[in-house]
C-alpha cells in the first residue's frame, strides 16, 4: 500500500466531508422551513423515485470506474480503450433512461399520493431531475477517470463547490414567493450542469493521453462491462428499492408528513455513511489495481482493512450520536417531525453492519464475478421491501417496519463472508473472529461508556460535546486494542511516524 498517497487522498476526503456535512444540514434546515414540511416531503419522494428508476447509475459509475483503475496498470492503450468503450455504453444506456423517463412522468407522478393541487409543479420537478439525472450520468466517466487516477483533491473541491451552491439556492428559497419547489429544482440543474463542464475541462487538461477515438473503441470490452454492470446493477437496484421503495411505501400507507421523517433520516444516515465511505473511495482504486496485477493476498488484506477502518470511522461518531439524537435533531431541525429520531437511529444502525463487510464488497467488484453475490445479497436486500408492504398492509405502524432492513442487512454480512470465501479463498473464520466479533466487543464496550455517561449528565448541547469527546477518545483506544491486529497496527504506526 502506498501509506502516504493514502493518508493524503484520506486527508482531502475528510477535509470535503466536514465542509459538505455542515453545509448539508443547513441545506436540510433551509429545506425544511422554507419548502415546507409537504412540500419537502415530495421533493424527497420525487427524487426517490428518480434514483429509484436511475439504480444504473451507481452500478454504471462503479462499473466505469473498475474498468479504468483496472486498464491503468496495463497501459495508455489499454486506458484508452476502456475510456472510448465505455462512454459509448454511458452515452447509450442514459439516453435511454432519459427517454423513457420522461415518456412515462405523468403516469408515475400520477401514481404517487400526491395532493391535487401540487401534481403540476411536481411534474415538472420530476422531468427537471430526470435531466439532471441524465447529465450525471454522462458526467460519471469523468468522474471515474478522476478517481482511478487517485485524484482526490479534485473530487473534494467540486464537492464541495456542489454543496456550496446547493446551500445558497435553499437559502434563497425564502425571497421566492410561488413554486419555490420548482425554482429549486431548476438551480439544481444549473449547479449540476455548472459541475460537469468543470469535470469536463479538467480531464480534458489533466489527461492528454485519454480523448475521444472512435478506433479506441472495444466491442469486446463494451460487452464486459455491460455484463459486470448489468449484474452490478441487481445489487443497485436491490439497494435502490429498499431505501426509495420504503421511501414510496412510507407515502403510500402514513402521508407525506411521515415520509418527510424518513427522508430527514436518510439524509442524516448518508451523511454519517460519508465517514466510510471517503476512506473506502481511497482504497478501492488500490483494491482494483491489485486484482489487475493478480495479488489477490493483498486484495483480501486491503479489503479487510478498508472494512475495518469504515466501520470504526462509523461506530465511533454513529454511536455518540444515537445516545444523543433527540438533542441533536431539535438543534438542527427545531421542529422535529414525528418518528424521525427512531428513524435516525435504525437506520444509522443499518449503515454500522453494512460497513462490517464493505470491503469485501469493493473485493468482489474487483474480482468481476458478482453472478452468486449478486442473486444472493441483491436478493436479500430486495425482500426488505415487500415485507415492508405486506406488514404495512395489516397495519403494522411505521416505527417497526424500518427495523426490517436492519435485519436482512445482518443476514446479508453472513452471505457477503461466505460467498467470499467461495470466491476468493477468504478464511472466513479468520475474518468472523478479526472483524466482526471484534466490533461487536467494541461497540458493546463503547455503548456501555456511553450509556453511563448520559445516564449521569442531563441533556444539553454541553452533554452532546461531552458524548462526542469520550466516544472519540474511548473508541480510539478500543479501536486499537481489539480492531486491529498486528500488522495493521504497524500500518497505523507507519502512518503517524511519517507525518
């Protein structure tokens, strides 16, 4: 591993991650008053049902960036190639979404709960998105270009410049009078487009040896990455329904007051997901790279280690912050919509035994063979939905039914280790012990310190501090004592000595 390039593309990654955060709370607060609690609601389930129908587009992105991260090791030809194959099957597939998209929008905004009187501007809200949609994912092979060359730095500031701009049209929601949902939507797409053309320029700069050559282009390697995309994409679209699918479900059966508690849920965990994923977006073009040159020793021992370090980058902030939700969201919020605390909670739950495997994830992406991965674990993820369905139908009441997908989630772990270790030669009883039941002792260890603590101080902004300080503190020592073993330690160590 190469410690420093690691350490400062971490660095960049967590640097965005504190900027977007922040921004992206106040993006939420703004929302929130300004919209309006129906009104943000909607917006939240229009965009749910745009990434809904857009699953493609993560498998698309990962697809595209495996792709590349696995042709640099073999050459500029090679680079070239994968670049030209692939933007052609980009160009195609989200054209073709797009069309269809907005072909079939009135029917599907037709098809949603949603009240009379907004069905106009949720329309052309909803064809706005789909555009944006559209542009994003033409944009992802520049942006797979970006980070299977490890530039980092890059993906950070526009980030960042993304969040920025986001937060100054929320913000100025409060001197709109009419369609204000509307107005927004089409500043999104001005920010979207304003994003790429910078994409666009800086690969154009940055990369002289890739350009567009229609003799680069491979129809063979065309048809390789539709068949790792088109496999990725079960497990894509599994995720997609479980989170969008509860989203529509949520509004179907308790109204758009209950789906807004949902979407601020969500929101909150894809923040605090934003923890591990900046460390495992560092590591997965050196997981990729490594498959390419045939170590498959260090691909398991890197995926490990990124499953190790997303998960503790989660538990120790995750943790302090379940203690202190209720305070934490009336800070943030003020107005808080009922059920979104226990939301909160579950679902950054969720998101903790999620990452207990999420390197093995970026492992089998690498390999390329998600065939069995990808019927099983996509297939699990996909049940969450229809019990939800089934449960909401006999009157089950909302709270429970998000602890549905915390429970396929913890099946899912087992099934990711043990495909693993059919695929990969992974000694899953190694990996049980050194990872799992490792943070398992952890989190109990820390849950336990932090229980007392907020059992023995009364709720306060003071406590929340209090909270996050000993969970740091507490969970860097349990983090080092029992996550890691002898030769990740020395990493750990490497790493400080060289700073």
């Amino acid at each position: 591993m190469n410690l420093n390039r690691a350490f400062k593309n971490t660095s960049f990654m967590y640097i965005r991650l504190i900027i977007v955060t922040l921004l992206s709370l106040l993006i939420v607060r703004y929302l929130l008053k300004y919209l309006g609690v129906l009104d943000f609601g909607i917006f939240n389930l229009i965009n749910g049902v745009i990434l809904l129908m857009g699953f493609i587009s993560t498998a698309i992105s990962i697809g595209v960036q495996r792709s590349i991260s696995y042709s640099i090791p073999l050459g500029k030809d090679k680079i070239l190639e994968s670049y030209n194959s692939n933007l052609v099957l980009v160009s195609l597939v989200a054209s073709i979404l797009l069309v269809t998209a907005l072909v079939f929008s009135k029917y599907i905004v037709q098809s949603l709960n949603i009240p009379i009187d907004k069905v106009d501007s949720t329309l052309i809200s909803f064809k706005v998105l789909v555009v944006i949609m559209f542009l994003t994912q033409i944009g992802s092979i520049n942006t797979a270009l970006i980070q299977a060359n490890e530039d980092f730095h890059l993906d950070a500031l526009l980030s960042i410049i993304f969040t920025t701009l986001n937060l100054a049209s929320a913000y100025s929601l409060q001197f709109i009078n009419d369609n204000q949902i509307i107005t927004y939507v089409y500043s999104l797409l001005f920010i979207t487009i304003t994003v790429e053309l910078i994409k666009l320029i800086y690969t154009r700069k940055r990369y002289l040896n890739v350009f567009f050559d229609s003799n680069s282009i491979s129809y063979k390697e065309i048809l390789l990455s539709m068949s790792f995309i088109g496999w990725m994409s079960i497990g894509t679209a599994s995720a997609s329904a479980r989170v969008n699918g509860t989203n529509i479900a949520l509004n179907l059966y308790f109204g758009p007051i209950v789906n807004s508690a949902y979407a601020i849920a969500n929101q909150t965990a894809s923040k605090v997901q934003l923890l591990s994923t900046n460390i495992i977006a560092t590591l997965k073009p050196m997981i990729y790279k490594c498959e390419s040159r045939g170590d498959r020793e260090e691909l398991l021992s890197l995926s490990t280690f990124a499953s190790k370090c997303g998960l503790v980058m989660i538990m120790i902030p995750g943790l302090a912050f379940i203690f202190e939700m209720e305070t934490v969201l009336n800070l943030w919020l003020g107005d808080v919509p009922e059920y979104t605390s226990t939301f909160c909670k579950v679902m950054v739950l969720t998101i903790m035994v999620n990452m207990m495997t999420n390197g093995l994830q970026v492992a089998i992406q690498a390999i390329g063979d998600m065939k069995l991965y990808q019927l099983v674990v996509g297939g699990l993820s996909l049940l969450s939905l229809p019990i939800i369905v089934i449960l909401a139908s006999q009157g089950v009441e909302a709270e429970p039914l998000i602890l549905v997908a915390l429970v396929i989630e913890a099946i899912a772990v087992i099934a990711r280790v043990y495909i693993l270790s059919i695929k990969a030669s992974l000694n899953w009883k190694v990996y049980i012990i050194d990872v799992i039941f490792s943070a398992i002792i952890m989190g109990l260890l820390l849950g336990g310190i932090l229980y007392i603590e907020t059992r023995v101080i009364e709720p306060s902004i003071i406590r929340v501090l209090y909270s996050t300080a000993i969970s740091v503190i507490s969970g860097a020592i349990l983090t080092y004592l029992i996550m890691l073993n002898r030769d990740e330690k020395m990493i750990v160590k490497k790493i400080l000595m060289r700073r």
